[in-house]
C-alpha cells in the first residue's frame, strides 16, 4: 500500500489563484493591446488609466494567494511548495502593471 501526501489546501489555494490571475492577466493586456491599434490619438494617450483599473482588478488574486503562501509559511509546509506558490503570487502581482500590451500594439 503507497501513501500519498495530500496536498495543503492553502499551497493549493494559493497555485490556483496565481494561475488563473496570471492567465486572466495575459488575456486582458493582449485584449489590451489589440484594441490599442484601433483607438485614436485621445484615447491612446488616456491608456495609462486603462492599463491601471485593469491591472487593480487582477491584483486581488495576487493578494490572496500570497496570503494563502504565508499561512502555508505558518503551517510548516514544503519549501519548495512555498517558494514556488511565493513567487507565483509576486509573478500575479507585478504582472499587470508591467505593460505587456504593448508587445501586441
């Protein structure tokens, strides 16, 4: 008989969250930059505040999950379990506030 190890739900909470904000992220600054290449001059100067209320929307997955890798700090769980769920969180974070969109404008 194996023994399989369940994972914490807080690392597990934690990877999720910073995966799907990470792909809602990527999806929304491509949106982002498409419709850059369709919009006139005073709109294209005003992208900035765009760029902003979207980036503000995602942050919330970030924040959660890096509270999540500090509770899974707390609990004693995997280093590498952590480090990989920590940086993940801090990867959501940063990511829309790093213009991506404007590989695709």
């Amino acid at each position: 008989m194996t023994s399989h190890k369940v994972h914490s739900w807080s690392i597990v909470l934690s990877l999720l969250l910073s995966l799907i904000g990470i792909i809602f992220i990527i999806i929304g600054q491509y949106k982002l930059g498409l419709a850059y290449q369709y919009a006139d001059g005073k709109t294209q100067a005003l992208y900035g505040v765009k760029v902003f209320l979207m980036g503000s929307q995602w942050l919330w997955f970030g924040l959660f999950a890096l509270i999540f890798s500090v509770i899974s700090m707390i609990r004693k769980e995997k280093r590498i379990h952590i480090l990989i769920s920590l940086i993940l969180a801090l990867i959501e974070i940063i990511l829309p506030f790093s213009n991506l969109w404007k590989f695709w404008a």
